[in-house]
C-alpha cells in the first residue's frame, strides 16, 4: 500500500491532488484578478478553474474599483511616516523627508514635493523596490516587479537626493514613489534635472515640486495589467531658489519618451504658468518669477559632486 502511495505522489505531484494553487511555480505566484480569473506574476493567465473574486490569499490584489477609504491622520507607525486623506481618491503621503500625494483611482503618485538641502549624506542606494506596506492595496500598484519594455522603474523623489537618511532611501523605492519612465528619458533628460537639483542644493536650499502630465495617449499603457497603472505623456518639475525679490524658478515639461536624452532637456524648458496651466493647479513661486521661460537649463558648476 505503501509503495502505491508513493508511486502516486511521484506521478501526481501534491499541488495536483489537492486541486492546485493558482499560480504555483515558475508563474511566480498571483498578481492580480481579472474578474474571475487569476493573473499570475509573470504576466500569464492561470487554467486554474476557481473564482478569483472569492479567493483570498495574501498575494492577490482584486482589480476592483477602490472601496472608500477611512481618513488616516495619524503617524502610522515607527518609520514616522503619515498618510492624510485628501478626497475620495487623493492620498498625501508624508514620508522621511519628502512628500507624495497619491492618486487611489490611478494606483499612481501624481505630484511630488521635497527639500533640497546641502549635501551632508552618504547612505548608499537600496536596491530592493516594494509596495508601502502602509498604504491600502487598493490605491497601490499591482507588482513592485521592472516594467519591461525599456521602460525604467523611475523615481519621482530621487534616492540619491535622500542620502542623508538610509530610511529616507528605502522609502523612494516604495512604488508609491515609481511611474514608468521611458529609460533614455529616466537616464537622460530626467536625471540631468537630478544633477542640477544635486549641484544647486549645496550653493542654496532648493524647492523642488513635480508630478505627472497623463496625456491622452494609451497606445504605451503597457503595465495596465501587469501593475494596473498607465504611463504618463509626460512629466514636469520645477526648482525654486532665493526668497523674496531673489526669488529664481526653472521649470521643465519632460516628454516621457526615448527620445527625451540630456542633451535635449533645453527643449523642454517652460515657464511655472505653462505648468499651471497643464495641470490646472497653482505652484508657490513669485508672480514675477512665474512667467519667464529660460532658453538654457542652469548649468552644472564646475567641480560640481553630481554624486
């Protein structure tokens, strides 16, 4: 009886006789659920014959339309961060040094604001991207997995500009902070407005805000389900230095594509009142400050530690 037994066990494997988890093996376990039917993590749809609508299990993330969300206003827990409830959707997220305000219906940051003060930090980069536990599933991406495509996991708050703090660093990898950035563009047009934020921060403190330009065009929304989010037309920032009559803004609209290299971030300079205008939102720079466009981006102080 034994060796029948056994026999058994070799031919049908455990996962078989017990009717099979969803997503088992090299499927990487489950994403998400499309209606009743479980996307695993490596992109595929499971044959597994049970409704994804009614199992629960730690690792899947239903595709339903956000529930309301109870207001959290406290700090949430020892990493002194905290979560505020702005609207039905809008989520702001104050983190260990910089601040997000979170978008629950696009599972997506759209606007991000920071200090940039002189550099003092040395803490190294984290590597590892993830989820912020704190956060509701609901208003998260569906995976913290690369994008794929030559599409960059691309920070709106840079790590390197948290190195002051190794918490600080963790939580710009929180995929709170990440949107599908176009890779020439994270590595080029994007990073170099990082270089000058780096080399002008230890000659003034800087404002930095920015956020997200959607667009109408869906033919790039590859990562809708693999991480139930779209990829932004574009993306704008704006550095604010000085105080009163000194008082200076640089201001760029980044189109997201691979186009968008360092040596073309001239092209994309704009002034605060385009953004106004783009994003129908108000951005605290000077009046008078509001309405130049530069024709060159600030250039990079020789011996500058862009680093």
């Amino acid at each position: 009886m034994n060796k029948i037994l056994l026999l058994a066990l070799f031919i049908f494997p455990l996962s078989t006789i017990a009717g099979g988890k969803p997503c088992s093996g090299k499927k990487g376990g489950i994403s998400h659920c499309e209606g009743s039917q479980f996307i695993c993590n490596d992109g595929s749809a499971s044959k597994s014959t049970k409704d994804c609508s009614r199992y629960i299990t730690g690792n899947s993330t239903q595709k339903a339309a956000p529930e309301s969300i109870e207001p959290i206003t406290a700090p949430i827990s020892q990493d002194s961060s905290e979560i505020t409830k702005l609207s039905d959707n809008i989520l702001k997220l104050d983190y260990s040094g910089f601040t997000v305000w979170l978008d629950c219906s696009k599972r997506a940051p759209i606007k991000f604001q920071y200090v940039a003060q002189h550099d003092t930090g040395s803490f190294k980069r984290y590597d590892k991207f993830s989820l912020d536990p704190k956060v509701p599933a609901e208003c998260q991406q569906y995976s913290s997995k690369a994008y794929g495509l030559r599409y960059d996991r691309g920070h709106q708050v840079p790590a390197n500009h948290m190195d002051y703090s190794a918490l600080a660093i963790k939580q710009t990898n929180y995929m709170t902070n990440i949107l599908p950035q176009a890779a020439n563009m994270n590595r080029g047009a994007w990073l170099q407005t990082e270089k000058i934020t780096e080399c002008y921060r230890d000659i003034a403190e800087l404002l930095v805000i920015g956020g997200v330009i959607w667009g109408n065009n869906d033919a790039d929304d590859y990562f809708v389900q693999s991480h139930g989010v779209k990829t932004p037309d574009a993306y704008w920032k704006v550095i604010i230095r000085g105080t009163g009559q000194d008082e200076r803004a640089i201001a760029w609209i980044v189109p997201n594509s691979q186009d968008a290299t360092a040596k073309r971030l001239d092209k994309y300079l704009v002034s605060v009142d385009d953004i106004e205008n783009a994003i129908g939102e108000k951005i605290p720079v000077a009046d008078y400050a509001k309405h130049d466009k530069l024709t060159i981006s600030w250039q990079l102080p020789i011996g500058c530690d862009e680093g």
